[in-house]
C-alpha cells in the first residue's frame, strides 16, 4: 500500500510540473494558432491527468473532476500533421490559395447612399473631431467597407442594389506582393500569374431565381 501512495504522490507531482510547463507555452504562444509546443504540453497534461485519475481510482476508490482519457502522443502528431517531417511533400497542391471575388451593385439614390455613408463615418469618429463630407458614390462605398472592416456583407444595404457577381479560387504559386503594385492599379493585384491554375468559379445571379431560391452557379476548373 505503502508504495502503491508513492505512486499516486509522484503521479500528483507530473500533473503539477506538466500543468505549469503547459502554462508556459501558452504565455510563449501568444495566441499563436496550431503552437506544436503548446500542443506538446497539452498532451502532456492530459495524460499526466488521466495516469493520476486512474491511479486515485485504483488506490481508493475516488476519481478526479478531470473528464479525460489517453492520448496516443505519436497519433495526436500525425493527425496535426506534426509527425512525419516528410509527410505531403509530394502533394501536388501549392499551400497558397487566392479568392478574387467581383460585386457589381446599381444604385438606386446617390443622395442615400452618401448619407449611409456619412453616417457610417460619424459613428467612426471620435466626438471631438468634425468628420468630412463624403464625395461621390465610389468613396462612399469604401466608407460602408472600412466601417465593416472590410467584410462585403457591409455593402448588403438598402441603398445598394445588387447584380451578378462572380468568385474565382485559383491555386497559386507566390502570395500577392502589395507593395509591388501602386495603390492606384486596378488590375495588377487581381492578374493570374504565369502558374496559377483556376480551381473553380462561381457566378452570382441575386436575383435569378430558382425554385423560389436564389440561385448560384459553380464552374469546376
């Protein structure tokens, strides 16, 4: 009995030696998505939790809160890809992918869509600065885009009148190089390079309708 409270006494410690090492990585990681060090230590915690879980049931009868079971570390790598170094070298997918999407609108009042605008501006100014009137449909739109952080769903308002629309995912070669291109080119960032490939398009009709329904049509590349 003697030795089997020993076990249960080291077992207690590596759940608060991997607890705290798994602390650690989280403080390193920074919010970092898909941490192999915090992983690690995660794994580490949960399986030195469930070996003392299963050592407290066995030496008196008690569980811990701690709702685990045993992960296999060498499987749980190869499901996040943190296995094999080798593993998908011959994928023939680049990892880069682009999505270049066009929407067409009408608008129905220019007089409405400024005030939106302006609006959308006021709200986004601090009270103490006099924000400035917004010029023409086009500044307009970027006014309702930047205070919707850039989503085009900030474009889905009454003063804008959807048409068709189209949405292109290409597998690429190279990311885009912002700083390649002016700020005032309107094709440079959008052009295909030599090695892209057309994975598939898709074309928006807002208000063709099929079957009561929206319709969109996809084209495979």
């Amino acid at each position: 009995m003697t030795d089997q409270h020993g076990e249960l006494e080291v077992a207690l410690e590596r759940v608060i030696e991997a607890a705290r090492a798994h602390l650690a990585a989280v403080r390193a990681g920074d919010g970092r998505v898909d941490d192999d060090d915090v992983w690690q230590a995660y794994v580490e915690l949960n399986n030195a939790s469930y070996d003392y879980d299963q050592r407290l049931l066995a030496a008196h009868g008690e569980v811990t809160p701690w709702d685990v079971d045993s992960i296999d570390p060498d499987e749980a790598d190869e499901r996040l890809g943190g296995g094999d170094s080798t593993a998908g070298a011959d994928d023939p997918h680049p990892t880069i992918l682009s999505v270049r999407q066009r929407r067409d609108f009408r608008v129905p009042s220019v007089t409405a869509l400024i005030r939106a605008a302006e609006v959308a501006r006021r709200e986004g100014t601090p009270q103490e600065d006099d924000p400035a009137p917004v010029e023409g449909v086009g500044e307009a739109v970027l006014e309702l885009l930047q205070s919707g952080d850039g989503s085009l769903s900030a474009l889905d308002v009454p003063e804008l009148e959807p048409l068709d629309g189209v949405v292109m995912v290409s597998e690429v070669a190279e990311p885009v190089d912002l700083e390649a291109f002016d700020d005032d080119d309107p094709v440079g960032p959008f052009q295909p390079g030599a090695e892209d490939r057309l994975v598939g398009r898709l074309d928006e009709h807002p208000f063709l309708e099929l079957d009561g329904e929206n319709e969109a049509v996809g084209r495979a590349g």
